[in-house]
C-alpha cells in the first residue's frame, strides 16, 4: 500500500482548524477558573485563613522547639544524676571503708583490753593491756 504524502501546509491547516476551538475553550475555562480562584483566594485572605494556618506552623514550630528543650534538659537532669550516683557510691565505699577501719580498729582495741583487777567492784571497767588502775 501506498502512503499519500500531503504537503506540508494542508497538515498545518487541519491541526489549526481541530484545534482553534480547544484553545478556545480552554482559554473560557482559563477566565472562568482564574475568576474563581480569584474569589477564593479573596475569600480566604477575608476569612483569616492564612493568619490561621501561620498560627499553626508557628504553634508546631513551638512545640518542636519546647520537645528539643525538654530533651536538652532531660539529658542534663540525666548526666547530673549519674554524677550524683556515682558520688554518692563513692562515698558510700569511703564510708564503709572508714567504718570497716574503724571497726578492726575497735576489735584490735577490745581485744587488748581486760578487766581491771584492782578495782573490779566496778562492773564493765576495763583497762588495756598497758594502762594501769
């Protein structure tokens, strides 16, 4: 078969001739949609609509603000408490290494010591081993 070649300006007056009254109606559609546009976005600025939806970019700006504070604070609370803990153990093992001292030193003491042999009329009076009564 054949191909029927047509010249090149036939081809262009056809496609102008189906197309002339699409881009005329989409240019009425255009105007009418414009218009309504136009009327909503004056709605909109009349209603406060943008004021609102500023307000609530600004209100979750805020909040992701307060949750990163919170977050910088807790971790501090958290860091003081550790230290807080770790100084309090530390103390805690000083204390009983002083007491455990203390009490050796107590048990070497008692240990030295023996009733008083020239006064025992006086119950629980002990001397050690190198003072005398």
């Amino acid at each position: 078969m054949a191909e029927r070649q047509y010249p090149l300006n036939i081809i262009i007056r056809a496609v102008d001739q189906i197309t002339r009254p699409l881009r005329g109606m989409l240019g009425r559609v255009g105007q009418v949609t414009n218009g309504i546009r136009d009327r909503l976005l004056d709605l909109s600025n009349r209603s406060g609509l943008p004021v609102l939806v500023q307000s609530f970019r600004n209100v979750g700006t805020a909040v992701g603000d307060l949750a990163k504070r919170v977050a910088t604070v807790g971790a501090g609370i958290a860091a003081m408490a550790t230290a807080a803990s770790v100084a309090i153990i530390g103390i805690g093992a000083s204390v009983a290494e002083t007491g455990e001292r203390c009490g050796n030193s107590l048990r070497v003491l008692a240990s030295r010591s023996r009733p008083c042999r020239s006064c025992s009329t006086l119950p629980g009076h002990t001397v050690s081993k190198t003072t005398r009564c």
